[in-house]
C-alpha cells in the first residue's frame, strides 16, 4: 500500500476518502419521530426556573393546537413529571422507548419516570448523563411533534455542550431572575450558544415582581427587573417577564400546571419562536 500524502484530494487508494471524511455528529430522531423544532431552555445558573419555563412553553403551545413534547435533560435533578401529575413508567416496543403523556397530550421523557421510586437519587457521572439524553432523543418514539422543548440542567458543561453537538436545535431561550449576578452568569450560555453557532430565541425574566392580592400593587423582591436590559446587552431579540405567583406553585403541587394562564406573558418569545415555521415554510 503506497505511503498516506495525508491529501485526499490527491489520493489513489481505494475507501481513503471514505474513511477520512468528516461525519455529522448531530443525531436524528428514530423511524417513527418526526421533529420540526428542537429548542434548548437554559440558564448558567440553577434555581432561576428552567423548568417553570419549559412546562409554560410547552402548554402554551399544546394550547394554541401545536404538537409539543418535552425531553427532560436535568438527568440527575428532573422535576417536569411532578409538575404535569404525569408519575406512569415508560415503556418500550421492538422501536424504542415510548414517551409518556401529559393530561394534553404533551409527550415527555424523563428520568424520573424510570425509577421505582420518584425521590431516587440518579448519581450518575458525566458521561452516563450525556448518553442518556442523546437515547432520549434519537430511541425514543415521539411521533410527530411541531416542537421538542428541551429542560437544560444548570450550567455550561456536559449536558449543555452534549445537546448542542448531538441534537438538531434550532435555538435556546435562556431564563434569568432580576439580579445582577444572575444576569452575568446568562450571559456565559448565551456566549457559548454564539461560539457553537446556536441561535438565541428569546431570554424569560422570572420572579420579576410580585402583585399583592390585597392593593394591586407591583413589588419588586429581587430588585428590579433587568431583562429588557440584559436582552438589549447580549442582542437577545425577545424577551419576555413572569411574576411570582403563588398560584403556579399550587399548580405544580397538584400536578395540574397545564392549566395556569399566563395571560399573554410569554407572547414575545413564543412569537419569535414561531418565527422557525414561517422560515422553515419560505424556505420549501
């Protein structure tokens, strides 16, 4: 066999081209999926609500007659079946992993629905976690599906790194609280969606404000909000706010959040989310 030039262009050996030719890592859902949109929710930081957000998109889109779906990738911290009341184990056929179904027909995948007993610690390493969301996507049966909302872990290691190189994603909406610190820490995801060349949808300011139930009047617990700010900063085209409501917490607690009403907060970014199909549709 001649000597490898280490120049395919030029090579006369038989498959050398095949062999050295770069491959897509990103994944495709199995035979009986068909995803239109992957969108990623993240956040450089835990406890801003990533979940909260996840499950209002997705309602909110189920509501408005799209197909959603949701893959919980908080592998070791998932907390989206509770929200829904959704607690029946997966199952499986000879074509893979068959999703579960909220109330509304969202399907979902998670962690915490494979385990005998929901509050089971999941102490799996890196590596493990990373595997198991890539099977979430690609050997799980989803059907067809207008979009897969993504639930991030906290952060911008593994998980995150994992998604955007093996999962189509068409762009992430990125959640923060009315804080300086947990504004700077979005920041850092959505500098790192900018170097992976992932587009950024839309940011959710949470916990914005609190309305007393007594005069009517906005107070501001963690500070004023900053997400206009922050949006306009890291050039975030939409953004959009949530106040702190208990009712959305009793929701949860019921496993009932399908039915909180967001009324009209979370237009913006779903707007610019359903952007994707008016591109996908010039674009045929």
């Amino acid at each position: 066999m001649a000597e490898c030039s280490h120049s395919c262009s030029s090579c006369g050996v038989e498959g050398c081209g095949e062999r050295t030719a770069p491959q897509s890592s990103v994944l495709a859902p199995n035979s009986r999926s068909s995803i239109k949109h992957v969108i990623g929710v993240v956040s450089g930081k835990g406890g801003v609500g990533k979940s909260l957000v996840t499950s209002l998109l997705a309602s909110e889109m189920q509501k408005r007659g799209k197909k959603a779906g949701i893959l919980d990738a908080d592998v070791t911290g998932p907390s989206i079946p509770k929200a829904f009341g959704v607690s029946n184990p997966l199952t499986a056929d000879k074509d893979g992993i068959l999703p579960a179904q909220t109330p509304s027909g969202i399907k979902m995948v998670s962690t915490n629905l494979m385990l005998p007993e929901d509050d089971m610690p999941v102490a799996w390493r890196g590596p493990v976690v990373s595997n198991a969301v890539r099977q979430f996507f690609n050997e799980v049966n989803w059907g067809d599906l207008d979009y897969l909302f993504v639930d991030m872990p906290p952060g911008t290691s593994d998980v995150l790194l994992t998604v955007f190189q093996s999962l189509p994603v068409d762009g992430i909406v990125t959640v923060s609280a009315p804080q300086e610190l947990v504004a700077m820490i979005v920041g850092k995801a959505v500098h790192l969606a900018q170097q992976m060349d992932v587009a950024i949808l839309g940011l959710v300011e949470n916990m914005a404000y609190y309305t007393c139930d007594e005069c009517g009047k906005k107070h501001y617990i963690f500070g004023q909000p900053q997400g206009e700010e922050v949006a306009k900063h890291y050039e975030i085209p939409a953004y959009s706010t949530l106040p702190i409501d208990s009712e959305f917490a009793h929701l949860c607690d019921l496993g009932r959040v399908e039915d909180y009403d967001v009324k009209g907060a979370l237009d913006a970014v779903i707007a610019k989310i359903d952007e994707l199909d008016e591109e996908a549709s010039a674009a045929e």
